[in-house]
C-alpha cells in the first residue's frame, strides 16, 4: 500500500503549566475511545444489528437500492493515522481512522458499484449492486496525505468539497478550538472555567445553556454553539484559555490539523478527483443574507476554476456546510450555476430529482468499528444500506 511521508505530531501531547503551580505539569490527551467499557447504547445497536441482519433486513435493503438505480452518497470528513488517533480534535463524527478507510474500501470495491463523480449522470445503467460515491467535506490535509494514497491503490475517484478562503490554513475551525478548551478544563478539573465560556455567550443572545449542554456530550454543545458566528467563538475560548493559564502557548497542533493548498488540490485534480465548493469561508448559509449567500456560493467556484482548474472550467458541485440549506438557498445555488448540491441529510438519491439537495451517508468510526476498534461489516451494511433505505423509502 502507497505510504505518505511522516510527519512529527505535537497537538495533544504539548506540556502545559498550571496556573495554580508552576511546578505542576498535565499532559494534553484528547481520548477518542471509551475506556470506561461498552455503553449500553451501543450494545442495543449491536443487537439491533445483528437482529436485522438475522431476518435478512441488511441484505433486502442493499438490494433494494440496486433495484432502485438508486446512489448512497459517502461524506466523510478526515481520515486519521490510527496511532495519531488521541490527538486529533476533531468531533468524533467526523474521524474516521486509517485502518478503518482501508477497510471501507475494501468492502466497497467488493460489494458496491463504485462510481466516478464524472459519472454521477449516468447511474442508471442496470446493476446487481448499489451504486456508491465517494465525498469528502473541508478539504482536510489528510485527505490528500493519507485517503488519497488508498483512492489510488483501489482505483477510486472522489469528489473533495473544500473551504476556498482557507486553502493551507491550520487550525480554520472553531469546533477543535472549543473540544480542546473542554478537554483542558476536565483534565485541570475546571468544570467552573467551562460553565462560564458557556454562559458567556448568555449575555449576548439571551439563550442561557441548560444544564444539560453544559455537562451534555460533545455534539449538543457544538449544536448549541452554531447559533453563533465563529469570530465569537474564538473570541470567547481565547477569554477562557487565558483564565486558564496566561502562560499559556497557543495551539500547536497535530500534523494534519490544516486544510490542503491549492497545489496539494491541483495534484489531486491531475489523478482524476472532483474538487468543489464547500463555500468560501463555510457559514450556515441559511443564517446569512441573500447577497452574502451568493458571494459564497459564486467566489468559490471562481477560486476554483481559476486556482485548481485553471479557467477550463470545474464541474458545479456544492456541498452545503453543515447540510443547512432550505429552499431560498437551493434557488441561489441554481443561480450561481450549480448543478448538483449536497446534504448532510442521510438518505438514498433517486438520481432523478432535486438534485441540489442530494442525501448523504456520514461515515466514521461509530460507522464501521466494533468498541474495540475492529471492522464490522454488519455494521457497515446497516449504515451504508439499511439506515439510508430506511430514511428513503418508509
């Protein structure tokens, strides 16, 4: 298997000093497993699985969507490096290991049709299989020093959606800024310290968090906190990291935690994947404007075409940030040129209709993965298959 050259990591693994002594050392670690055992939630999705498998549910549903025509959509977001796993900062929706992808393609090459994104018009050709697309959201630079390597020993091509204003930049988002304040505060035992970045924002928007957001699992805070503008965000977690530590340094972090240049992004286009627009800057376009949309969505697609493509034009894909789009949104993207748009809604495509709200099947970890980290197949199919069908056509 093709291997990318190695890079030093220093996110998770950076020494801070406590306020309280500056004798006194912690070690950063951001945990992406469960140590405390098996949660009974995820027992009852096993059994759930293996019961829906035993009545032969997992295989009639994969048949289903082949019968159909119809196309089960991947997104995926960052493909991590399994030994690299504790420090990443990502939520852990959105991760999936290295190891894992290599078992996900070696499923779909085996029991799906893959497609090409060149591809995605003619899908109604008469197969035995599903059909499958390969997506990836951001534009990660894992995408491209780790995926891309499997991409090509599997012969695949996938369409990567990247945020334009960003193209290099390390550390552009603010959900791993906000992971990484929560892992420091429950690492030091300064539940107070998040309690009040939390209720910071109460000020503002007079939307005190619950109880239940402050002490609630990663992805309820990060929901809570997409009611407000990323500037915010950052601004606020800085406020917190500095009550934490003046000393402090500034997040060093981990080799991956960046998005692709543009000549990373012209390699890739040069073997044959799809790069399209993730928007400009990646805001909630449904909380935005009319004009604002319509820059994001056109500024884009010229930095594309004009940067990867290099004006012989770029194939008009749009791929909604957080799958927020209503129908005003869907117009703007007919406007602006775009021919397909993407969700993060999960769902089979007809490949017929609406194809500016095109449903997606997010895929990581929880994805494919037994809890001790091993591949699964049956649940796999039950995300790639049942789970879509099921959301489609009932």
């Amino acid at each position: 298997m093709p291997r990318r050259s190695q890079q030093s990591s220093s996110l998770c693994g950076a020494n801070v000093t406590s306020p309280g002594d500056q004798n006194v050392r912690y070690h950063v670690h951001i945990e992406r497993s469960n140590n405390n055992g098996t949660s009974l939630r995820t027992v009852l999705r096993q059994i759930r699985i293996q019961t829906l498998d035993a009545c032969g549910q997992l295989q009639a549903a994969r048949s289903n969507i082949a019968r159909k025509h119809g196309v089960i959509v991947l997104m995926l977001h960052r493909i991590i490096p399994d030994g690299q796993m504790h420090q990443c900062r990502s939520p852990r929706g959105m991760v999936l290991r290295e190891s894992g992808f290599r078992a996900l393609l070696q499923y779909l090459r085996a029991e799906t049709d893959i497609i090409a994104p060149t591809d995605l018009s003619h899908t109604r050709v008469r197969s035995e299989r599903p059909q499958v697309l390969v997506t990836f959201d951001d534009g990660w630079a894992d995408n491209y020093e780790v995926a891309a390597p499997y991409l090509a020993a599997f012969n695949i091509k996938a369409c990567f959606f990247v945020v334009t204003a960003y193209a290099g930049c390390s550390h552009p988002f603010w959900p791993e800024h906000v992971l990484w304040l929560r892992g420091l505060t429950q690492q030091t035992h300064r539940s107070d310290l998040w309690k009040s970045f939390l209720e910071s924002f109460h000020a503002r928007s007079n939307n005190r968090p619950r109880p239940e957001i402050v002490s609630g699992s990663e992805e309820r805070v990060l929901s809570w906190l997409k009611q407000f503008s990323a500037a915010e965000i950052l601004e606020r977690v800085d406020e917190a990291l500095f009550r934490l530590d003046p000393t402090l340094d500034r997040i060093a972090s981990d080799p991956y935690e960046r998005l692709m240049t543009w000549e990373e992004m012209r390699s890739l286009a040069k073997q044959g994947h799809m790069l399209a627009s993730h928007t400009c800057t990646h805001p909630l376009l449904t909380h935005l404007g009319g004009r604002a949309v319509a820059e994001e969505l056109r500024n884009s697609w010229l930095a594309l075409n004009t940067k990867v493509w290099q004006g012989t034009g770029s194939s008009a894909w749009i791929s909604y940030p957080n799958g927020d789009v209503d129908s005003s949104v869907q117009a703007a993207a007919q406007k602006a040129g775009y021919r397909y748009g993407f969700t993060t809604v999960p769902g089979v495509w007809p490949g017929r209709c609406e194809s500016l709200s095109i449903p997606r099947v997010n895929i990581w970890d929880g994805s494919l993965l037994s809890s001790d980290g091993t591949f699964n197949e049956n649940s796999l199919a039950h995300t790639l298959f049942w789970r879509p069908s099921h959301a489609t056509w009932h």
